[in-house]
C-alpha cells in the first residue's frame, strides 16, 4: 500500500482539529505530472527503464513512490522531495526551462497540498526535435 502522509492544523489556525487529512505519494506525483506538461519546453517525462522499475519496487517498498513515468516523491509530513526525468524541446535553454519547472511544481505543491517543497531534482534525459518527426507522407515506402 502506497505511504500516505498525515496533515494536521497548524498552531497559528483557530479551528479545533475534526479529523486527519491524508495525502497518498501519488497525488503528489499526479501534480508534479500536470505541473511539468504546463511548462513550455517540456516535451514530455520520460519513461523509466526496466531496471528503474524493478529499483523502484525497492524504493516504493521502503516508503517511497515512483511511477513508471521518471517522477520519484519522497513524502514526510510536512516536506515533500521529488525527483524528475524529463525530455526537452531541442532549442530551449535548459538552465532556464529547469528553474521555470521547478517553479512550477513547488507552486502547485505548496498551494494546493500545503506541503513544503525541500527539493525538485530533474534530469534532461533527452532532446526533441521536432523536425526528425516523422510525416506520413515520408514514413510510407510503398503506395
């Protein structure tokens, strides 16, 4: 089962504490996810490799999630790491696309899961180019 973190009112909030609200790691993840595809740049994250996946089994064993998409979260009760694998659009400046993403995830992060962001890792894994793309026109080799 998924590690879940507990958040609780804090002492600076006047409401007396009903109940616990927990958060599970991939919702975390899910946010990073939507978060990384609103930055332009970004093609996509990558995938992970078969040898990531059967790694990740071990560290999802040991409290912390990764996906199968190149996102790990590492999830305490009031602080959340994260780790992202992502390809870039060839021609983007990669210092200034890492600290828009970055942005990004730590904004969405703290306002919506009011958790503090202690770190967002990410790793260009790849370019794209678009112009390699293949057409359908130039992909066919017989009519």
């Amino acid at each position: 089962m998924p590690e879940v973190i507990t958040t609780t009112n804090s002492p600076s909030q006047s409401t007396p504490q009903l109940g616990k609200t927990t958060i599970s790691d991939e919702v975390v993840a899910q946010l990073v996810e939507i978060a990384a595809k609103e930055v332009q740049g970004i093609h996509s994250i990558a995938q992970q490799g078969i040898g990531e996946q059967i790694a990740g089994l071990t560290q999802r064993l040991s409290g912390r999630w990764q996906s199968g998409q190149g996102i790990a979260v590492e999830v305490g009760e009031r602080e959340v790491a994260i780790d992202l694998r992502i390809i870039a659009h060839y021609g983007i400046k990669v210092s200034d696309l890492a600290v828009r993403l970055r942005q990004a995830i730590i904004e969405r992060i703290e306002s919506l899961l009011g958790l503090r962001v202690k770190e967002v890792n990410i790793q260009v894994s790849g370019l794209f180019f678009p112009e390699n793309k293949p057409t359908e026109e130039h992909s066919r080799r017989v009519e």
